[in-house]
C-alpha cells in the first residue's frame, strides 16, 4: 500500500523514510496537502562482478570495428550538411 507523507516528515525523518524505500515501501509526498513527488524503490538489474581475467578474454574475443568503414558506414545513410 502506498502511504502518504508531509513534505515535513520526509525532511525531518529522512534516514527512516529512506529505510522503508529500500524495505519495499512506496510514499507520495505531500505540500500543503497535494501530492507533488513519489518515493519508491528502483528496480535495479543485480550487479554482476567480472574479474580481470575474463573481462581481458571478453574484450580479446569481441569482433574489431574498422572506425573508418564505420564512419563511411554512418556517412551514407546520415546527411553531414545538417
């Protein structure tokens, strides 16, 4: 459920709102009464490590790009007189 909270209350208990976002909570914020921002967790893609040696063999095994074939590439299909 989404709770609604004073523009005050955010400002004055900031780390405990900011602890409930990250629990799963979602706020709209009011001033004057009005609803004017909401508070909710990001969706975030989970992080992956790749460590040195498997991003090394990554990048050594990617396809090269001529930058100049690219460039000639690019240049048919985009006007350069804009």
């Amino acid at each position: 459920m989404i709770k609604s909270i004073p523009q005050r209350i955010l400002r004055n208990e900031n780390s405990k709102i900011i602890n409930e976002v990250i629990s799963g909570e979602t706020f709209v914020v009011t001033r004057n009464g009005k609803p004017v921002a909401e508070l909710r967790p990001l969706k975030l893609k989970k992080l992956i490590f790749i460590d040195k040696f498997n991003l090394k063999e990554i990048v050594r095994t990617i396809p090269h790009i001529d930058s100049q074939r690219y460039r000639n590439d690019i240049d048919k299909f985009i006007s350069q007189s804009l």
